[in-house]
C-alpha cells in the first residue's frame, strides 16, 4: 500500500492539530475521565453526518483522560467505536468502502478532526466532515473537497514528511479491526503524550487493509 507521493501544503493544513475548546469542556458533566463514549456519541445523532445514512452518526469526541494509563484505558472503546463505524459504511449502502480518519490526542481530550468517506471503486468522494472546534461538532465541508484523487494518494501513499508509519494490517472482522486499532494509538499515546505536545493520527482505511500514521509536534 507504500506508494511513494508527495504531500502538498493543502494536505498539511487539512490535517492541522485541533486544540480543545471550553465550550466543548462545558458540555460535559461528569467527570470527563468517567464519560461513557457511546453516550457522547449519542449526544449529536441530530448534527453529525447526516447525509449518508442513520447509522452513519458519530461524535468528533473521542476520549478524555487524566494520565497517559486513562488515555490508554479510554482509547479502547473509542477505536471499537471507530471499527464498528467503519463496518457500518461498508454495510449500509451508503456507497462507502475507503475512509480517512484524521485525529489529535491533546489537552487531556482527543478528537477526530476529520473524516472522508470515499468510494474506491468508482473513485468519487462521498462525504467530508469536518469538526468545528467551537461548537464541537462534525459539519459537512463543500462537496467534492478537495476531489477522489487527493485522498487516494493519502490513502495509498507513504505517511508523509514529518509522519511515521505505526501499524498496517488486513482486517477480517470488526472486533479484530478495533483490537488493532486500540493497541496501535494506544500504545503510541501511552509513550508520547506529554505537556506542550500534540499527538496527531491518520487512520487510512483502503480497500485491502488499515494504515496508521503518526506525528508528535511541541506545541510550546
């Protein structure tokens, strides 16, 4: 899936970090540790994704976390989230079987800050949401932006200046696809999150299998 490309400066401001904001902060109740994630998603049935289907619908809000082991903890039911939601495009009729999920893991929150929803085999977007970080929610960005054959070179070609690859795998099932999931940005989480440090994730979902790229940028 390695095929060498170059990343515009477009690609590097679509996958920009997305900081935390307090009015997200003030959505939430409980203790943000003790947030049960199904319930959050719950939360933006009504504005996230509307245009593909009802089981389309997903929170930008992924976990928050106190230490580096919460964020390890919490991170396990938000990627079999993320794998269900996967499964659910390719199910659905939606027309979806490539995805591109970019996420920030920083200021003791992470959160998805985009997602493209692709149809490989007749090279067509489907859908792009992007999070808007004031209200905290996903919104549709303009169709056909920024085209199939950009997000085809993401999802083919290497992770890019500045990104490593973490993880690839041929997923079978669901509950495999999410035990990666969580053990790859977890793991990296675990040994990277630190004050004044953004950790950013691209989670390519092609036609023959997942990629994980990685960055950890200072921030101050």
């Amino acid at each position: 899936m390695k095929i060498n490309f170059f990343l515009s400066a477009f690609a590097l401001t679509l996958i920009s970090s997305v900081t935390a904001c307090s009015s997200e902060e003030a959505v939430a109740t409980k203790n943000p540790a003790q947030i049960n994630t199904e319930t959050y998603v719950s939360t933006y049935k009504d504005v996230a994704t509307k245009s593909l289907s009802a089981s389309n619908y997903i929170s930008p809000t992924l976990y928050y976390y106190k230490n580096n082991q919460d964020a390890l903890d919490n991170n396990v039911k938000a990627m079999e989230i993320l794998a269900n939601h996967y499964y659910e495009q390719l199910n659905n009729g939606s027309g979806v079987n490539e995805m591109v999920v970019y996420s920030t893991v920083s200021n003791n929150m992470a959160v998805m800050s985009q997602i493209a929803y692709l149809d490989g085999g007749n090279q067509q977007e489907i859908q792009i949401i992007k999070r808007n970080p004031i209200k905290g929610i996903f919104e549709p960005a303009p169709a056909a932006w920024p085209g199939y054959q950009f997000w085809h070179g993401i999802l083919y070609g290497n992770c890019g200046e500045g990104w490593e690859e973490i993880g690839s795998t041929n997923y079978s099932t669901p509950e495999a696809l999410a035990q990666f999931l969580a053990g790859t940005t977890g793991n990296y989480t675990y040994n990277n999150a630190a004050p004044g440090y953004d950790i950013n994730f691209s989670e390519k979902f092609g036609l023959s299998g997942v990629v994980i790229c990685a960055q950890k940028i200072k921030t101050y």
